[in-house]
C-alpha cells in the first residue's frame, strides 16, 4: 500500500466485480441500442476504460474535460468546460460516466448543458456516489459504491493531480492534506 494511504475502502479485485456488475446491467437496459459514452476528465479515465470493456452494447467513446473554479478542494459550483464532446448527440442515448459525485453541481451543469443539444436519453454512472456531500438533487442511474464523507483517492480519483495511479480506492492519511 502507498505510504500517504491510511485504509483501502475498495482493492483492485473487488473494483473490478464491481465493473463488471455495473457493466452487465448497462448491456441489458441498452440491448440492441447504439450508446454514447461520455468519460467525465480526468478522474472518470481509469473507470470508463474498464467499464466499456464490460459492454456488450454498440458504444461511441467520447470525453468532456470539465474543472471547477478554484484551488480549494471544495467545489465551487462553477464550472468551466474546458473541451467539449466530438460527438452530435442529438437523438441518440447518452451515458455519462463520472468516477465520483460530491455535491452533485458538476453533473448539474453537464445535464442541462446537454439536453440543449436533444438526446434521445442521459444517463448517469458514477463509480463512487458520496450523498452527504449533495447539493443539488440528481438523478443518478448507477453507482458502484456509496463512498462515505472522507478523502478518498486512487483508480482515476486524484488529490493534487497525484494517486491518479493507484489501482484501489483508498482513504487519504490525514497528514497528507492538513
Ligand atoms: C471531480 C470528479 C467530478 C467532480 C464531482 O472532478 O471527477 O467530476 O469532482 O464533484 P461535484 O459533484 O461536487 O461537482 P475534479 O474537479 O476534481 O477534476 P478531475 O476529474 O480532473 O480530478
């Protein structure tokens, strides 16, 4: 385990039956359809790269790359697209995959955003899903785990650009960020 990790909340076997999980419940609900999936940068990279191999639909892969304004590690709930999809989604079905969701104003502003454009449907995966922290009401279609209230890194979740790496899930030590 890394030094400035002081438990792991989810290792490397258990993430991927969890994949796995989530990825055949996503084939049986778009059977036959064609689905754009949308990678939410950077944190989503390492799940939507495990999770699109766990479809057995038709899948379109395309990124956004959203930040926050600010340096803190609260979000400000304003939010800056920094590049945009490739894809038209007009009429077509829409999955958008984030690795974690804290107040909830990033998928907000990503859900709004995107139905101007008039897909058939958005959905939304999160990996990780940390309610207490919500802000605003969302609908979320598939969460992996409810995370509780701490500082969480590893597979794809970074704290100062760092840990990205980490093949688990696991709580930052304290010492590291105070
Ligand atoms: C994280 C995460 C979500 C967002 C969730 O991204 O990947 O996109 O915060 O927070 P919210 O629900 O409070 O809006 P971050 O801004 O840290 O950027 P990153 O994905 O590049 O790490």
């Amino acid at each position: 385990m890394h030094k400035d990790i002081g438990s792991i909340l989810y290792s490397e076997e258990v993430l991927a039956e969890r994949v796995k999980a989530l990825g055949r419940q996503i084939s049986e609900d778009y059977k036959g359809k064609k689905l754009i999936v949308v990678g939410v940068m950077k944190g989503a990279n390492v799940f939507v790269a495990d999770l699109i191999r766990q479809l057995d639909v038709d899948v379109v892969l395309d990124f956004i790359v959203v930040s926050s304004y600010g340096a803190s590690t609260e979000t400000t709930g304003v939010i800056r697209l920094l590049k945009d999809l490739d894809e038209n989604i007009d009429s077509e079905h829409v999955l958008i995959v984030e690795d974690i969701i804290d107040s909830g104003l990033t998928l907000e502003y990503l859900v709004s955003n995107f139905n101007t454009r008039h897909p058939e449907s958005i959905k939304i995966c999160t990996l990780l899903n940390k309610v207490e922290r919500r802000k605003v009401d969302i609908k979320v279609d598939y969460i992996g785990f409810q995370v509780p209230d701490e500082f969480i890194v590893g597979y794809g979740i970074d704290y100062a650009e760092r840990y990205r790496n980490l093949p688990y899930v696991g709580i930052l030590k304290r010492s590291v960020y105070e």
